[in-house]
C-alpha cells in the first residue's frame, strides 16, 4: 500500500515479529490486470446469458443462439475491460451508452418485433397454462420472426450486461444477480416451463461464483493490478488469475455435475408426476392470471364495492375484500334452518360490455307472491304465518333490505331501523300463484338477453345437457352442477379486463369467480332457455350464522311470529350481518310459487390459512400439497410412478456420496500424517501450533494479532510464556533445529492452556 504524504510516495513495511518486517516492494507485486478482468467478463457472459437465453428458450421461441451467445460474450468482455483505471471506464461508460442509444434507434423495429415475438409466446404458453384460448397477443411488424427475436435477445443482453457488470466488478453482489435472473425468468418458470439445459448451467455457475468469491473477500474493485493489498497490519492476498480460474473451472464442472446427477435421479416425467400442485400455487395462480391478461391495472377494484357488490355493476372488483364490520342488525324469529334472503337490488335489463345491470322496471315489478300468502294467514290456511323482523341498517348502503314475501318496499337510511313484515313459504305450503299469471310484457322484459352473449350462452348449455321434458327446477341443478365441477369459486377472480364483456369472459376465458358472476350468467342462461329471470343483490345468512345471535329474553315470540311452526318453538334474536353476508343470487319464475330464489353458486374452493406462519406458506408454494393424492394410481393419472427406482437411484447416489467423502477425507487425513511424519521438528511445531490457533480461536479473538507474540498474549493473558514465544519465533524463521526438550516443552504448553 502506498501512503501519500506531502505529494511524495513511499513504501511502507509490514511488521511481523519486533524486528522482523516484510519490505513493501513485497505486496506491491504486480498481476495481469488484464486477464483478472476478463476472468470477471467471463461471470458476466454466464449471468447474463443464462437470464435471456434462459427465458428465451423456456418458451421455445426461434431465434439464433450462435450469434447470441457470441455477441453477449463480447459485450461482456468489453465492458468488463471498461474498467482498466479510471480513464478507460469514465470514457467507455459514455460510449457504450451512445452505442445502446444508436443501436436501440436503428434496429427499433426488429427488437421491437423480436420481443412482441417472444411475448405472444409467453401469452400463448399463459393461455394454455390458464386455459385462456383468447387472450390474444402484439402485432409485429417483422415477418421473419428468428431474426427479429435474434435482434431482441441481444439488444436486451446489452443493457443486461451493464447491470450485471456494476454487480459483478465491484462487489459481487450475487444477491442482486438472483434477484435480476428471477425477474427475468419468472413468468416462464412460473408457466412450469424449462429453459434449456446449458443456460441454467451458466447462470447457476455465475451466481455460485460469485457467492464464493464475495464470502472469500476476493471481490473488492481495484484500480491498480497489485495481488496483494495492505490494510493497517494486514497483508490481503487479493487476485491471482491462475488461482481464480482453476476455482472457476472446478465450480463450473461441479454445478453441471450436480444438475446431471439431479436429472439422473428425478427425470422430467417423474419429478411431474411426483410433484403435484401446491395450493399456496394455485392461490397465486389468480394473481399470475390477472396479471396476464389485464395488466397492473386488474389489481385494484375500479369502484367501491360490498362484498363484491355495486347495485349491478359488474367486473370491476378485482379481490372481494372483506372487513367484516356490522353493517345491518336484524331481530326476529328463526323458524327454520333454510337461509334468509334480504333484497336490496333487482337488475331488469343486462347491458353487455357496460358490464351492469340496469335497476328492474318498477312499473314490472310486483309482490303477488306476499298477497297471495297474507291471504292464505288471513283465511286461517294450514301452513300459513306471519313474521315481523326488525332491520336496523348500521353501515350498510341505503337499500329497502326486504325479506321475501314482504308487501310493503320502504328504504333504510344508516341509523333508521324499520320493521318489516312478510309471510314466510314454506315446503308444505300449497301453491299460492296458480291465480296470477305473469303478463305478456312482464315475460319478455325478465326474459331479454342480448344478442351479444348469444355465442356464450349456446356454447355452454351445449355442456350442460338439457333436454326438452327439463323443468326449471331440473334445469337449474344442471346449471348449479356444471359450475361446481367447472367453474370454481374465488373471492380472486381478477377484473375484467377493458373492452371484454363480463358474461362472456366469465364463461368462456375466465371461468372463476365468486356470486355476482354465477347470478348473473345463470340469468342469461335460465333467459335464453325460456324461463323468466331475474339478478338479486342484498344479503344472505343462514342458521349457522343464527347459532352466534343473541337470545333476546326482553322480546315477546308473539311480537315476532304467529302461525305455523315447521320446527319446535324458537326465541327471539338478534343477529349482527357485516359484508361477509353479501350475496348475489338468482330469482326465476314459476307458475304455481311466482318468483322463487335459485341458488347457483358453488360453494368457496378458497383456503383462509389463518393459522399457518408466513413461512409454512412459503414452503408450501412450490410444494405438494397432497402427495398421497397425487401419487394414486386413479383414472386421470395414466403413468405410474416408479417409486422404486427413485429410491433405487437415491440410495446408490447417498451410498457413492457417502464413499466418495469419506476417500476425500481419508486422503487429506492420511496426506497430512504423512507429511507431518517426514518434516523435522521445527515444521512439526509449527504443524501442532496451527492446530492449536484452531482450537483457540473458538474462544479467543485472533483477528487482531498478526504474529507469534500477539496471538500468545490473547491466548496466556497473565499466563504469558516468554520462553515458548522465543522456541516458536526459532522454529518459524531460524535455520537452527530446535531441541526435543523444547519440542515437548511447547506441546505441553499447549495442553495446559
């Protein structure tokens, strides 16, 4: 190291021992700065051709590999000796800037081209992963897609290798060229496809290295070519081109044998078979999707919503978030377990690609079913009853919030409680419609579809296999049954992206979704069958939630109910309802009940893991879920998997590992013995005393003493041994023999201590 004092340069020694000093000339030797760099060029060609190359070919795009590879390892070569000193890389910084700004200018449309290429191959993989059949893809303005793809790729390596190069040169920041590979790599490994073999080679090897060589400390940026650096007392033995390569060489053979003995072991179409799918995958499979086909903007809800729910706007909740605070109190008397439906939304007319629902005609509209039940309670029919519920509107939206069979429609502001009367139907009940039949014009306005959703429509109730003697009831356990096996729910379903309708998506791209997508599909479907429908949005709960009402003891059951009881007699409750109770359903029309509630969302596939650490659910994300389930010989699974041969291959490579560490070993042991036994005494008390360093710096800290006299004055303190320090400092740098007195003596020395 050189010390600059008053504008003069001098060397300065190193001490080791009082009197004894290594001249400065000594660490100012001199390496090939040249090939040091080229070493780390070298690091910077493997990371950055494993990123593109990687996800280039994961995804079987066409594209000249040869001319890729050659022109990413110059590049790699050149911006590595950009920083020869200080003069080549302030110039060649701003030069290779010019040149990616000329190169990105005249080429513009092939690389543009070449990455449009590549991107409607990830959109194709994306669209067969996630059965999308039209997500569609980029125009290119390049026919010849090879070269245009060519272009791309090396463009994009020129601007990699900068940002690999700033990580590689001057700290071997490993952690971020992992992070920058996954960046790359993610959407094709996330897709489950597999890059080509060398490349993976190359960017495991490039990561590896410099891990190792950042760990070593043989990373620091130099602007001189000297091998050794001093720091205070400390000699640095920092780069020796000869050294670094062999390590390169060795680390490189040892990743691509481990990658070969990993494939040995778990080829492709067993590692498939055994792997499965992990349920923490598929939650983020939503995620992914989303991402895909509607960008950034299909994560954030496009308007306010409860529980998913807008008064029948459509498409714009991205994920159903839930507060589960109270929005309405209910009080009254639960009669039965059947679940209890409060109205606030019904849609009439369905506007395609508006995504929405316009609110039903009110002129349309009518209650004939509560008419026609009060009158059976007032003439005293058999099954007949009467029940009155308290609704108090907390934070929910202001809506009428009616329960079925209620005459009178009266909206809830926030803060007003009403009490609500109807005349509950129950399966007993005769028919109490047969009287009134809906109208001409009342059956073609609940039966209106338009003509935009036609194709959707036909083409899933061809699925559905309905035949012509199907009632509406039959018909509706079709729809709820081709859902259920088909279609599952997910409070994530994504938005729908712009300019796509909400029906259509659903059903023919999407094919997930939560209550508003089943309501409303199975409207349109029940419409074009023949059977008038109608969508219906409000609140649901049923006798579980009852179970955490609270018993009002200070209410009379004769306030709240009279007539027939289908069960024992219940108490009064109250029941507090939040969001999670937001509900979508279906209303079609028949003509002995009139408008009857048609239940046609499957029930929740989403697993809430409140239970599990962040860390299980990180394990879980790429694991299998269900091995047992997935190992099963059944129907869908045509190959079997040979376990017996994994474990056959697992045991013959633990058993060669095994071997293959223990001859290592025994080498080294025995190689050591050996030439401890032929050196003289003075080699051999330098042997034992490393052993002892090793020993005592478990418990001492050596990092601080740089010679003999040091490191005994940590290790003695008060025990310190004048005369051992003498016997080692003979034994280290005199030509004399020490005695086999003072052999021994030292050994025992060492024992004490």
């Amino acid at each position: 190291m050189r010390s600059k004092k008053k504008n003069k340069m001098e060397l300065e020694g190193n001490s080791l021992i009082d009197g004894i000093e290594i001249s400065g000339n000594f660490y100012e030797k001199n390496e090939n700065r040249i090939l040091t760099l080229l070493l780390k060029g070298i690091i910077v060609y493997l990371v950055t051709a494993g990123m593109i190359g990687g996800a280039i070919t994961a995804t079987a795009t066409e594209f000249s590999q040869i001319v890729f590879n050659v022109i990413i390892f110059m590049l790699s070569m050149l911006i590595s000796l950009i920083y020869y000193n200080k003069k080549t890389e302030n110039i060649g910084d701003i030069l290779y800037l010019f040149m990616i700004i000329f190169f990105g200018l005249f080429f513009g449309t092939y690389i543009n081209s070449g990455f449009y290429a590549w991107m409607n191959d990830i959109i194709g993989a994306a669209g067969a992963y996630f059965d999308l059949p039209d997500i569609g893809g980029y125009v290119q303005a390049i026919r010849n897609t090879k070269l245009a793809v060519t272009f791309a790729s090396c463009y994009l390596g020129a601007v990699c290798v900068i940002l690999v190069n700033m990580s590689i040169v001057k700290r071997m920041m490993f952690g971020d060229l992992f992070l920058n590979s996954m960046i790359v790599l993610f959407l094709p490994v996330y897709l489950e496809l597999e890059p080509n073999f060398i490349y993976i080679v190359f960017l495991v090897s490039g990561i590896v290295i410099a891990d190792i060589w950042k760990v070593t400390g043989k990373y620091e940026k130099v602007d001189s070519n000297s091998v050794y650096i001093r720091n205070k007392k400390e000699i640095t033995y920092t780069y020796s081109f000869k050294g670094h390569l062999f390590a390169f060489s060795q680390m490189i053979a040892a990743v691509l044998l481990i990658l070969m003995i990993l494939y040995i072991i778990l080829p492709n179409d067993t590692y498939d078979l055994l792997r499965g799918r992990s349920e923490s995958k598929e939650v983020t499979d939503d995620v992914v999707e989303t991402f895909i086909t509607s960008g950034f903007a299909g994560f954030f809800n496009r308007y306010e919503n409860i529980g998913g729910m807008n008064s029948g706007r459509l498409g714009g909740v991205n994920s159903v978030r839930l507060d589960y605070e109270t929005d309405l109190k209910v009080t009254y008397v639960p009669v039965d377990m059947r679940p209890v439906y409060l109205r606030t939304f019904i849609g009439g007319d369905y506007q395609p690609y508006r995504n929405m629902w316009s609110v039903a005609n009110p002129t349309i509209l009518n209650r004939s079913e509560a008419q026609e039940l009060r009158k059976n309670y007032e003439n005293g029919a058999k099954y007949s009853a009467k029940a009155v519920m308290d609704i108090e509107n907390i934070a929910g939206e202001i809506g009428e919030y009616a329960p079925y069979y209620s005459e009178k429609g009266e909206v809830i502001n926030r803060g007003k409680t009403v009490s609500k009367t109807f005349y509950p139907s129950f399966d007993e009940t005769e028919p109490y419609h047969k009287n009134t039949k809906m109208t001409r014009a009342e059956r073609e306005y609940w039966l209106s579809v338009p003509n935009d959703n036609v194709p959707s429509l036909i083409k899933t109730i061809e699925k559905l296999g309905i035949t012509e003697d199907m009632d509406e009831f039959e018909i509706s356990d079709r729809i709820y049954r081709y859902f259920l096996e088909n279609i599952p729910y997910t409070l994530r379903p994504g938005s729908t992206p712009i300019r796509r309708d909400f029906v259509n998506y659903f059903l023919d791209s999407n094919k997930k979704g939560y209550c508003v997508h089943f309501a409303s599909a199975s409207v349109l479907l029940f419409r074009y069958m023949g059977i008038p429908a109608r969508y219906v949005e409000g609140y649901a709960f049923d006798y579980i939630d009852v179970r955490s009402g609270q018993f009002r003891d200070d209410l009379k059951f004769e306030d709240y109910y009279d007539g027939y009881l289908p069960d024992e007699k219940m108490p009064v409750i109250s029941l507090e309802i939040t969001d999670a109770s937001a509900h979508a359903w279906v209303e079609i029309y028949t003509e002995d009940y009139g408008w009857v509630v048609a239940e046609l969302t499957p029930p929740s596939s989403d697993t809430e893991e409140y239970g599990q650490s962040l860390w299980d659910r990180f394990l879980k994300l790429f694991g299998n879920s269900n091995s047992d389930e997935n190992n099963a010989d059944d129907d869908n699974n045509t190959k079997k998997i040979d376990t017996a041969k994994i474990r056959r291959n697992l045991i013959i490579f633990i058993f060669l590992a095994i071997i293959s560490v223990t001859v290592y070993a025994l080498y080294r042991l025995i190689g050591k013995y050996l030439r401890y036994k032929k050196a003289d005494l003075n080699t051999k008390l330098i042997y034992r005393y490393h052993d002892y360093l090793k020993k005592a710096s478990k418990k001492h800290d050596l990092n601080n003493a740089h010679n003999y006299k040091d490191e005994l004055i940590v290790i003695m303190g008060d025990d310190y041994d004048e005369k051992l320090l003498n016997i080692l400092e003979k034994a280290g740098f005199s030509d004399k023999i020490i005695s086999d007195e003072e052999f021994y003596y030292c050994i025992e020395r060492f024992k004490k201590v």
